[in-house]
C-alpha cells in the first residue's frame, strides 16, 4: 500500500503508511507531506555532494543511503514546526536536509556488523552490503560534518546567534548524552533485565533526541519564545515514544517485504521494549495515550498546526 510520488528526481515510497481513505483528514496530511518531500528530495540533492574525484567512492555511498527512500518525517517536522513561526521554507529546507542527513548516518551506522548487523535498509542492501564496511563508515563519517557546515552557513539564517543555537542543539542531541549514548544504551541491553524507565530513558536518547531536535529547529529559525520551543521538544518527546511503539510493534508482527528492513530480530532475541514490557494491547494503549498528549500540547498554536496535530495518529497506522 506504499504511497508512491514522484520527486522531480526520483520515485520514492512514503513508507508503507495505510492509504486514507478519501474523506480522511489524512489524506491532506498525505498529500501535503507529498509535496514537502519533493522539495526536501531537492534541497538533499543540491546540499549533497556530487560523486567524482579520487575519493568519489565515499560521496557515492553517502548519495546511495541518504536516497534510498526514506519516509523524510524528521524533515517534515522541521518543515512543519517551522511553518507555525512563519519560517522561509528554504530556511527550513536547509535545517530539515541537515537532520535528514544526521538521520542516514545513525542507519548506516547502525546496520554495520559492530552494531545492529543488518543486511537490508529501506527496503535495499544496506550501505556496508552495497559497497563495504569501510565505505559505509566512511560515508557515515562524512554526513555528520556536512549536516553542522548546513546549519553554520548564512543561508541557514542570517543570525550567527541562531546558527550557534542550532549546532549547539543538535550537537547535544546527537552527542553521548543523545543519540549516541542511546545506542550505547541499546548495545548493552541484550541479556540486562530492563524496566519500562529504563527503555524510556533508551528511546528518549535514541529516536527521541533527534524528533526534539527537529521539531525545536523551526521553532530556532523562527527566533521563538523558550515556551514555544518547550512545548515543541514535550511534542516530540510523546511522539518519539509512540512513534518507536510503532516500530516495535512493526518488528513483532511486521512483514520484512512492507517495512523495508529485517523484522522480528528484537523480538526473538528478547530484547526488552515497550511492546515486551506491556504486551500488544498495553503498548498500543500507550502509544494512544502518547498520541493524544502530542495534540493536547499544541493546544496554544493554531490551525498551521493541523498537521502537527494529525502527525502522531497518522504514524501509529504505519507498516513501515
Ligand atoms: C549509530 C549512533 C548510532 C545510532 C543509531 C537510528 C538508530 C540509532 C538506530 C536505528 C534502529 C532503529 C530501529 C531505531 C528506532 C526507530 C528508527 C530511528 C527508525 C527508523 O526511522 P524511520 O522509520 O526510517 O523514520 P526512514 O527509513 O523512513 O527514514
């Protein structure tokens, strides 16, 4: 049931996500994140660079994994937070590129052997497997970087106050205490009697860090008041947590062909999530609960968060 739209320069799925039905609220949401993508599909493609050079190799690989399909939520959310403070969308494109690159390097990285040893990714061989693990690291490596020279360009924002906040915040979200930290935290977890807390605090670093960080960059660019900016990161926070439900929920009873990834992995290896700890009906019943306290914070913002608000929803239906 993939959603399939054509970018300008390349036909992608908008993951498997179930199609709305035609008088569905939804089926705006769908279409408006359509045509987001084809910009954010644009705006990777100009900011990443092009193959070529005696070290074209690692420039190929990091072009393979950023366009390989991916559903471009975080991308989205930036573009969306953004649109709330009246954010020019190529301000925004750059921000959202830049997560969206940040994003690859977390999946390429963690399919490598070390890590999670994954073969398969958004539905094609995985960076390591498509050229090999040195490449792969190396193209990690390289979108790191490129992600911060976006965000510290002034075409970012003609402020250095909010480029600097910008690379502070996502330094920190991506950082030991981030991203980072919470992949540490997933490394050890096999064989440690993980509670409920425990893989909140997982999820928070790992998924949650980063769905913060690209909710509160539009809020940056748009120069909004702190509060603004709390509400944003507490809306993502209940999102990352519902969202990785989801995707829990989708490695335990999902079909590897719809997600575009290995599934069933977490689950036989009997690695403690949230779908472990609450079993099916509990953690749908959480992600519920989750869901609704996403909308309920926006409560200050008007109708330009419409789709903020029919976000957390709309992704607990996902397949992919
Ligand atoms: C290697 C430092 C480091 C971190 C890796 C992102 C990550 C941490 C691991 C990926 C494994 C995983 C299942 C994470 C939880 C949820 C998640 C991030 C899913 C992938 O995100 P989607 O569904 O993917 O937005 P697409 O392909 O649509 O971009």
């Amino acid at each position: 049931m993939a959603e399939n739209i054509s970018s300008g320069t390349r036909s992608f799925a908008l993951g498997s996500i179930t199609r709305p039905r035609q008088d569905s609220p939804y089926l705006k949401l769908n279409e408006s994140w359509s045509i987001a993508n084809a910009k954010i599909e644009q705006a990777l493609d100009t900011l990443l660079p092009r193959s070529g050079g005696l070290h074209g190799r690692v420039k190929a690989a990091m072009r393979y994994a950023v366009f390989a399909g991916g559903k471009r939520l975080r991308p989205f959310l930036t573009l969306q937070s953004a649109r709330l403070f009246g954010v020019p969308t190529a301000r925004a494109l750059r921000a959202a590129s830049a997560i969206e690159f940040i994003h690859t390097y977390s999946l390429i990285h963690d399919d490598l052997p070390c890590m999670d040893d994954d073969d398969l990714r958004r539905g094609r061989p995985a960076t390591h497997v498509k050229f090999d693990e040195a490449t792969a690291v190396l193209a990690g490596d390289g979108l790191i970087p490129l992600a911060f020279e976006v965000l510290a360009a002034p075409e970012t924002h003609p402020s250095a106050d909010v480029r600097s906040t910008l690379l502070m915040r996502l330094g920190g979200a991506i950082g030991a205490d981030g991203l980072v930290g919470g992949q540490m935290i997933d490394m050890l977890a096999p064989g440690r009697a993980f509670d409920i807390e425990d893989v909140i605090i997982l999820q928070r670093m790992k998924t949650g860090a980063l769905f913060e960080f690209s909710c509160e960059s539009g809020a940056i660019l748009g120069c909004a008041a702190q509060h603004h900016r709390t509400r944003l990161r507490e809306y993502a926070r209940a999102l990352g947590i519902a969202f990785q439900i989801a995707d829990d929920l989708i490695d335990a009873t999902g079909s590897a062909e719809r997600a575009g990834k290995t599934v069933g992995k977490d689950y036989a290896s009997g690695k403690a999530t949230l779908v472990s700890l609450l079993g099916f009906d509990g953690a749908r019943r959480k992600a519920r609960l989750l869901a609704e306290h996403a909308v309920d914070v926006l409560s200050p913002f008007g109708s330009e968060a419409e789709f903020l608000r029919l976000l957390p929803k709309y992704l607990l239906d996902r397949d992919s």
